[in-house]
C-alpha cells in the first residue's frame, strides 16, 4: 500500500507506546526523522494485475518531480504532509512530501515528549533549510509551548 514514509501522526502514536507502555527513558530516546520522499507508482499490468512499485527521491528531487509533472498537491494533517499525485503513461503516481514542513512538525516532537533528540536518514538527501528547521526546533526553542506559539498561525503552501 502506498503511504507516507513516516507520517507525523503515526510518529506520535508510536512514541507515546513507547513511553508509556514500554518504560523507554525519555532522556536516552531519539526520534527518527526521514530525509527522504518515496515516490509510488501504481500501474496495472497487460494481464490485469496491479503492480505497485517505488523508489526514494532526495528532497530537491521529490519537489522537481511534482512540478515537472503538475502533480496536484495538497496539505494532508494526517500525514503532516504534502500530499502529490498525477498520472503518467497509464500509471498513477503518489509521494508524500518530506519537505521543512513535514520537519517542523516532526522535530517538534523531540521538545512535545522532551526526547534526547532527533537522528535522521540520510544527510545526502537533505535540503538546506531543513538545517534552520532542526536548529530552531531543537537548539533555539525552550519548550513544546514556545514552539506552538510561533507556530500557530502556520499556513502550508507548496513553494
């Protein structure tokens, strides 16, 4: 099934599992934050079949493909995400979009639950601003309460 790599929903739920009915330390947890967008293409084989396939895009590369393709993109809450999608020689084709975005919420999970910090995969995948995200997220700002405040009025938009 195509999904997100790691939807900020999902994320939560599992950190709280782990919290709280597994007893991991708070102090000695770090989040995992992906780097990455998968891109899933779903298309229909000449006998029928359905055949759903995907590879990883850098963060540049996920953006370049949605434009390139005028895929439709829209906020997804769940997901805390852009969500993209678009039709290509019989196949449609779905991401959702790791973008700073995606890391403002993400990383403030780490200042929510007071984790040890974030770790991600993989720093060649990365764009530059997400660099200012972590940093403000995990360095600047004091408490989850803070980062709600300045957070508030936010209003996704795809560049």
């Amino acid at each position: 099934m195509a999904g997100s790599v790691a939807q900020v929903s999902w994320q939560e739920k599992i950190l709280k599992r782990v919290l709280e009915q597994e007893g991991v330390p708070r102090e000695k947890l770090l989040l995992g934050i992906p780097f990455y967008t998968r891109l899933w293409k779903e298309a229909t084989d000449e006998s029928g079949k359905k055949k759903l396939t995907s590879s990883a895009l850098t963060m540049k590369q996920a953006k370049n493909v949605i434009i390139e393709n005028k895929a439709k993109v829209e906020w997804d809450e769940e997901s805390g995400q852009f969500y993209a999608e678009y039709t290509k020689d019989n196949a449609i084709y779905k991401l959702w979009l790791e973008d700073a975005n995606s890391i403002n919420l993400k990383s403030s999970l780490a200042q929510k639950y007071r984790l040890a910090g974030t770790c991600a995969w993989s720093i060649y995948f990365v764009s530059e601003d997400i660099w200012d995200v972590l940093n403000k997220n995990l360095k600047e700002i004091e408490s989850y309460q803070e980062w709600l405040e300045q957070n508030r009025s936010n209003q996704y938009k795809f560049p």
